[in-house]
C-alpha cells in the first residue's frame, strides 16, 4: 500500500471511508458530489509518515498490541489505529481511521 484515499463529508460525523484504489475512492467521491453533498477527498501517501506509536508487545494478534500511524499530508492528518479484531469481525489485523485538521 503506497497510497490511501479518504472520502469524507464536511460535516459533524464526517461519514469517512478510506480505500486503498483511486478509482474506487473517485467513484465514490463522485457519487457523493452528484448527491450535492458537502464531500471532500484527501490522499496520503505511506511516505507521509509523522508520527508512529506502538504498544509494548510482541505479536500483532495479542489481544493487547496495537500500533498507530499518523500521516499528514500538509492539510489534515490521518490516524491509522491498528488492533487485532476478532468474531464478529472477519479475525485480522486492522486499522481504524481517523482525521485531524
């Protein structure tokens, strides 16, 4: 993953969705501007990397190990919050998004 697109509305629960693919992130983008919404899309790429936290731990599936990332693009930042995520979720490793202005 070199590169992450989040589509959001400008507004109070912001309704953001992150996609790894452009084209699904335009459409999307696109969708929501012919709806009249107030969209806005953002683009971060890995090299943005700011800030990176980490818990003490040594594998990512204890249930106590979590690592966050935060990239800033020179606009906003992204907070990537990674966890192990168990049933009901599909069993992985993955982030939960945040954005900061």
């Amino acid at each position: 993953m070199d590169e992450v697109y989040v589509v959001f509305l400008e507004s109070i629960d912001m309704d953001m969705k992150v996609y790894e693919k452009k084209a699904e992130a335009q459409a999307d983008f696109e969708e929501r501007q012919g709806k009249g919404q107030p969209v806005k899309m953002e683009t971060f790429g890995m090299w943005q990397v700011a800030e990176v936290e980490r818990s003490n731990g040594n594998s990512a599936n204890d249930p106590d190990y979590w690592e966050r990332l935060i990239l800033d693009n020179g606009r906003c930042k992204l907070v990537m919050d990674y966890t192990w995520h168990q049933a009901p979720d599909p069993e992985g490793y993955y982030a939960d998004y945040t954005i900061r202005f």
